[in-house]
C-alpha cells in the first residue's frame, strides 16, 4: 500500500514538472513566472539530460557499428569483384601469349597446315602416356600426323575418332623418334623412357653429344618433319666399351600443363612407329 502512494506522488510529481514546463515554454523569458519556473524545472532538465546520456551514447554506438558492417559488407564485395577481374585479366594475357606463339610458330612452318586443338583429357600411367584432344577425322585428322606446340613436338596421334582423338606423347614407352644433335649434327634416336622421361640412343662413340646440346627431328624415316625441337641434353652416358653414347633429355614441352596443341594435318608420314587405330 505504502509502495502505490509513492509511485503516485512520484506521477503526480512528474506531471507538475511537465505542466511547468509546458508552461515556461509559453512564457516570455522577461515574465517573472518563467524565472521562477525556470528555477524549479532547471534540475529535471539537468537530470534528464545526465539519464539519457548513456542511452544517446548507446544509441549512437549501434547505428555507427551498423554502419560499419554495411560498409565492410560492400567493401568486401568489391574486393572479390576486383580480384575476378584480375584473374580473368590474367587469364586473357596468357591466353594472348599462347595465341602470339603459336602464330610465331605457323608463320615458322609455312609449308604445313596447323589444325589448333584443346586438351580435354589425359592418360598418363607410368608406362603409357596419352593425351585425349578435341579435334577427330571430321577435322581431319589422321592417325600418324605429328601434334606440336610453339615449344616443340608432343607426339604424334595414334588413335581417331570422329570428333575427338588421342596423342601418344614422346615420354610413352613405345614412342622412338630419329634426331639430330643440333650443335654436332650427331644422329641418334629418342625414346620414351619409364621414369626418366626421354632418352637419346644409338649416338656414335665417334659424334659429340654434351649437357645442353638441344635436340631436333631429324627428319629420317619420315615419321616426323625436320627440325621441331624435342628437348635438351641434362645428362650424358658415356662408356669406353659400349658401341654408343647416351642422353637423358629434358623435354622441350612441359606435358603436365598443357591445355592446347597443333596437329600438323597436311604432313604425310611414310611410317608410324608404334601401334595405331583409327576408330570406324
């Protein structure tokens, strides 16, 4: 009972307060009653200002934090737009840089007709080493015709189908290619080699061969053209009583990384030295 007479003369109290200043508001500032009122209104309007100052603060905080969030939200956004750009930037730039090469290259071989094919898939055990592309014999494409790139030669294709074919790659086991060590002109024949990717056989002892001689087609047999780059001496094997030299090459193109290719579609080789089918 106590406690309800109190929050009434605490209301009470309250109304006057805001009747009086209600009333000051429509007093002159020269009236004598406004001086009074102003008086006995000063202290409410002290302590309603010092109780709402945690809360205008509070109040503040949030809208300001709110604000943040927005801003980092639309900064991040641009941000990860920004870095789409750059990649796909880069992506255009490498893209150009394969495209310039390969026309270098087209305008190297002028005699034979390029047919540009994507990579679309790969087959690469330890022993047999294939890549599949997206071009078939409705492209033209024949079993036996060489595959390069603007780095050298990849292989050659040993099987067609009508809208895809695959490229058996120098590395694989059953690939033997006839070269030329360019600085010498020593000859010899470059074979896939399991897990120690290509060989150079049959050197002469008599013909030099060193670290760093690069290697060519030599154009013997008709397998391949002349002159494409197969790769580059790492290591030479060289024994007195052996009958020939030996190379292990680093191979001119990095057969991991590819995403394109060339066939050479109006090369006719005379022979194809390995297995090969071409689907009906």
């Amino acid at each position: 009972m106590k406690g309800s007479r109190t929050q009434v003369i605490v209301l009470i109290a309250l109304l006057c307060l805001v009747l009086a200043w209600l009333i000051l508001d429509g007093l002159a500032p020269s009236n004598p009653i406004h001086n009074i009122v102003s008086q006995v209104a000063s202290p409410l309007q002290y302590v309603l200002r010092w109780a709402g100052t945690p809360f205008r603060f509070i109040g503040e905080r949030f809208i300001s934090v709110r604000k943040l969030r927005s801003e980092n939200a639309a900064l991040r956004q641009e941000n990860s737009e920004l870095r789409n750009q750059v990649i796909l930037l880069q992506e255009a730039q490498i893209e150009n840089e394969i495209l310039r090469r390969e026309l270098n290259f087209k305008s190297s071989v002028p005699s034979y007709e390029l047919l540009a094919a994507e990579v679309i898939g790969r087959d690469a055990s330890e022993l047999f080493q294939f890549l599949i592309i997206d071009r078939g014999y409705n492209d033209g494409v024949r079993v036996g015709l060489p595959v390069v790139t603007a780095d050298g030669l990849v292989g050659r294709i040993s099987e067609v189908s009508p809208v895809s074919a695959k490229v058996m790659l120098l590395t694989d086991s059953s690939s033997s290619v006839s070269s030329l060590v360019q600085r010498s002109r020593a000859t010899g024949m470059t074979q896939g080699y399991p897990g120690r990717g290509l060989m150079l056989r049959y050197i002469p002892q008599s013909q030099s061969v060193e670290v760093g001689d690069i290697i060519l087609t030599s154009g013997l047999g008709g397998g391949f053209p002349m002159r494409l780059v197969i790769g580059q001496v790492a290591e030479v094997f060289d024994q007195d009583v052996a009958m020939f030299k030996e190379a292990r090459l680093i191979p001119a193109v990095n057969y991991s990384s590819l995403e394109s290719v060339m066939v050479m579609l109006s090369f006719q080789p005379l022979t194809t030295e390995m297995p090969a089918s071409e689907a009906p």
